[in-house]
C-alpha cells in the first residue's frame, strides 16, 4: 500500500480518482475547495484538505498540511475550461487568469514544493492534461484558451521530468479522454469510472521509460 495525494479531488475525475485508489486499499490524501465536498471525500479518504489554488500561498499552505507524509504518487487533477469559444476571441484578463492560474500556475507552484517528497520515494508524478493541448494535433479553433492553457501545463510537465527524472521520479502528461463529467458534459462519450480506471492501468505501468511522456488514457503516446 503507498500514499497517493490527489490535488482537486472535489468533483469529476479528481474525486473518482480519489475513490479508486482508497477502494484499492491505497492511503489517499484529497484537496477540495468548498467545506462541503470535503465531508464527501472524508467518506474514503484518508486525509482531506482544504487547498485554494487560486491563492498565492497554496504551495506553502499544502507543505503544511502535508507535514512529514511521504508520497508514492501525485496526480494534479484540477483543471478549469473556461470560456467554450468557437473561434480566436480574444479572452477577458479574468477568464485568462482564471484558466492559467487553475491549470498551469498552480502546477508551477506544487510540483518543486513536492519534489522532495516523490524523489525519496521514487514515486510518480501525472497531471490531468487533454489532447487539445497538443500543438502538433490542432485542428480545431474550439476552446482556444482551454487549448493554450493545457499546451503550458504539458510544457510544465516536460520541463520537471527533466529534473525530477534524474531523481528517480517518473513523471508525465495523461489525456483522459471525452469524459462524462461537470466540465465533459453529458454528452461525452467516456464514464468517469471507465476514464479514470483506465488512467490508473498506465500510471501503475509507466517505468522510467516513460519519464516526459504525453500518454492516452488508453496507453498510447500522444504528439506534443
């Protein structure tokens, strides 16, 4: 049994993620942002913790929450679409800084403070990113912030497997597919289970080969 922490456990994939791996006998540690979902996720979870990744201060705020737990894996989960453009609008200062913050910035911020904590571990490190963040497959005008915003964090990504791989830690970029969620819609073709159950398969399969990778939920590595 290892310790996993799930940051943005509130709802959708990070809360399924969260159920799963604690129904597998694993130690979790959830963040949510309302009082109330963290009731929900004290249900199954080991631990539950208050995290506004809006707020400057959230890394330091998580660091002392976490106080000595060590972590076998981390999956960064939250994530906001913003505004569903059809074409290049331009987006206003509040919707950008809402979706980069969220979605990059908050990344950013974790990941060094949790560095320490993965390499004593030889753990694992998985952000929730989508394959509309991937320049070399974009065909499509759709989302254009929610693309620009999911194209930073794979960068992110990809810039800390170069150092956090030298210490053993496998990191990486997961596309969960279209999934039935708030921000998925009802129409997605994905239920949240068959996502997230699928994910668990290539993270708990990822080797030090796959350090850096862009990786379907499927297995499969996507182009950048």
């Amino acid at each position: 049994m290892g310790t996993c922490l799930i940051v943005g456990a509130s709802r959708g994939i990070g809360r399924e993620l969260a159920r799963q791996y604690a129904a597998d006998g694993e130690r979790v540690i959830a963040t949510y942002r309302k009082p109330a979902d963290g009731v929900a996720l004290e249900a199954f979870c080991a631990r539950s913790l208050a995290l506004d990744l809006l707020q400057e201060n959230c890394a330091a705020a998580l660091d002392r929450q976490l106080g000595s737990e060590p972590l076998d894996l981390v999956i960064i989960a939250a994530g906001v679409a913003g505004p569903r453009s059809m074409q290049i609008s331009a987006p206003e200062r509040k919707d950008f800084d809402l979706v980069m913050h969220t979605n990059v910035l908050a990344s950013m911020q974790l990941i060094p403070m949790l560095a320490d904590r993965l390499s004593a571990r030889r753990g694992k490190l998985a952000v929730i990113s989508s394959r509309m963040g991937s320049i070399g497959s974009t065909s499509s005008t759709a989302s254009w912030l929610y693309r620009a915003s999911k194209a930073a964090l794979n960068s992110v990504l990809k810039v800390a497997s170069v150092e956090l791989g030298a210490r053993g830690v496998v990191c990486m970029a997961l596309h969960p597919g279209w999934v039935r969620t708030d921000m998925g819609g009802a129409g997605a073709e994905l239920g949240v289970e068959e996502s997230v159950s699928s994910m668990r398969r290539v993270i708990a399969a990822a080797t030090r080969s796959h350090n850096g990778r862009f990786l379907n939920y499927t297995g499969e590595q996507l182009e950048w």
